[in-house]
C-alpha cells in the first residue's frame, strides 16, 4: 500500500475540521425571537457624572426593560471588613420587582466594567489565603441576602473569571471559581451563569467548573495597544459554533449574549474623546448593525452594554439618538 501523501492527508484533516464545524453548527438551535437586556453599572453612571439612583429610575421609567443584569460590587457592598452594607444594590432589586423585571445579579470579586476587579481597600493588605477565605465569605453573604428578592432569577458568579484583563485583575484560579460555584449553589437553586469572552475566550474550560447557563460577550469595534482600532472578521456562525461544540462536550444548553456592544471602546475614556470620534466608533447605525448581527446569531437573551453613555449622551450632550433607538427595541421584546 502506498504512503499517503502529505496533500492528501491535509485534504483528509480539512475534510474532517469542515464536517465537525459543520456538525456543531447545526447543533446550536437559534432563537426565532431574542429577547433585549440592560447591564447597567452603578459605579459608571457615577464616574459619568449622575446619581445613580436618578439615572436608574429613568431607565427603568423611560426605556422599560423587561430583563436586567446588575452588579453586587464587593467595594459597594462590604466597604469595611466585615461590616455589609446592601443598601444600593436592594433598591435596585426592590424598583425592578416593582415593574415584573428578571435580573441577573452578579457576585464575586471579577465583576464587570473598568478596572474588571472589584474589591474594597482593605483587600490589597490581605494575605493570598485570607483573600479567598473574605471572598468567599462575601459571597455567602450576598447569596444569603440578595435571594429574598424575587426580582434575581440568575446568579452570575464571577465575570469571564478564566479570561485575563483589566489592571491587577489575573485569572480566577479554577478550584477555587469552583468552590465559589458550589457555594452559591448550596444557598439557592436559582441557575448560575457563567462568562467568558466571545471573541477571544476559550468558553469550554468556563463552562466545565459548572455553570447553568454560559454567557458570552459580543464586541465587534475593539481597541489593541499595538494595532488601533479594528473589526472582529467573525460572522454569526463563530459564534453557533462555539455554542454548538459548548452543547456537545458539556451540559450547558443555554446561552446568553450578557454584553452586546453599545458604546464605543473607548481608547482612554469618555471625557478624553472628543465627540466625532466617539460617534464614529457607535451611532445608531452601527447600533443597528449590531443587532442585527446579535439577532443572526441567536442567542437567548442580549444584555445591550453601555446604556450609562447613552445617558450622558442625551443629558449631557442633548443627543438622545441612541436612547431612542435602545427603547424603541426593548419595546418591541417579548421579554
């Protein structure tokens, strides 16, 4: 018999990678009809320049989202050692009960937006051992308190937790994202999410440790030291895919889009961008775009990102072009 030649084992392996890609795409199963959600970040409206409590009302008056992701920041919530304060975040989960709103509230020290870890002062004079042992103490007491609302129907634990970013902000140490895991779990049976990045995450080691459901980023205009700003060259089916292979090799069945990109990746920030840029980076155009693309790809629920700068945009800037296109799409989701 003669040897294979090198062609045809690459058109074999070729062979084989376009019917396994193939496969898991046909795996993951759409959603005819997503549903559209707010992350809304305390702590950004406040860098903005609002009340956060204001800015709050207002959304949940005026845009009228059906579906909520909202974050328990440790720095907010235990501010001294010991002592929590859970104030903020229940008058938050007290006005979303009010108007039938479902909320994923996320727990844990990796929590969404900027630096990406999140913890009070007295952390950093802790030792390594002592560190995990506070953390996983706020996050009991957080469980142990925040289930009574009605309003948290998800936990998220962590945010993208194996996924590296953001200043001081390593990698979650897998055994211990896991016992975090175990012990929300223990205290509720609400389901938990887990993260990771869309386009850059590897999502199955993720989704290993033992999430409910996986929920996955979408940015399509990023920011890179080295290149500038660029397009993700993913089409919708990157995403099915991962979805599908996710499916295949793990329990996970359900997927959520947890931040769709809605505000511009800002290089620095808002007040060091001038304006024209920023509309170049996201308009409702692009918006636009971007649900689409959301929509192509099918995931449950999309949790839109940057609802604080279409507020600073409208009451800053008396621009609500983005505020109105957000509402006009949440009034048109199921919910």
């Amino acid at each position: 018999m003669k040897k294979l030649g090198y062609k045809t084992i690459i058109l074999t392996v070729l062979a084989l990678l376009v019917l396994s890609l193939s496969y898991f795409y046909t795996v993951f199963h759409p959603a005819e009809k997503p549903d559209w959600g707010l992350s809304f970040s305390t702590e950004s409206i406040q860098y903005l320049g609002f009340d956060w409590k204001t800015a709050y009302l207002d959304i949940l008056n005026d845009l009228k989202p059906k579906k909520l992701r909202l974050m328990a920041y440790w720095e907010l919530i235990e501010p001294n050692r010991g002592q929590f304060d859970f104030q903020t975040v229940d008058e938050m989960l007290a006005e979303a009960g009010k108007r039938d709103i479902r909320v994923i509230l996320v727990v844990g020290r990796k929590q969404p937006r900027w630096p990406e870890c999140h913890q009070p002062s007295w952390y950093k004079d802790l030792s390594a051992a002592d560190r995990d042992k506070e953390q996983l103490i706020m996050i009991e007491q957080a469980v142990k308190h925040f289930k009574n609302f009605e309003a948290v129907k998800m936990w998220q634990v962590e945010n993208e937790p194996l996924f590296g970013f953001g200043p001081d902000c390593p990698k979650i140490n897998k055994e211990f994202f896991g016992k975090e895991i175990g012990l929300v779990k223990s205290l509720d049976n609400r389901p938990v999410v887990v993260t990771d990045s869309g386009e850059l995450g590897r999502w199955l080691p993720t989704a290993k440790v033992g999430g409910d459901v996986f929920g996955s980023t979408m940015y399509r205009v990023v920011h890179n030291p080295k290149f500038g700003y660029f397009k993700y060259p993913l089409p919708p089916a990157f995403f099915k895919i991962k979805a599908g292979f996710l499916s295949t090799f793990t329990g996970i069945k359900e997927f959520i889009n947890v931040e769709l990109q809605a505000e511009p990746w800002f290089e620095t920030d808002v007040y060091s961008t001038d304006l024209k840029t920023q509309f170049t980076l996201m308009n409702p155009k692009i918006f636009k775009e971007n649900i689409a693309y959301a929509q192509s790809v099918g995931f449950k629920e999309n949790y839109l990102w940057g609802v604080e700068w279409w507020y600073w945009l409208a009451k800053s800037q008396n621009d609500w072009g983005m505020w109105q296109e957000a509402k006009n799409l949440l009034n048109s989701s199921g919910g």
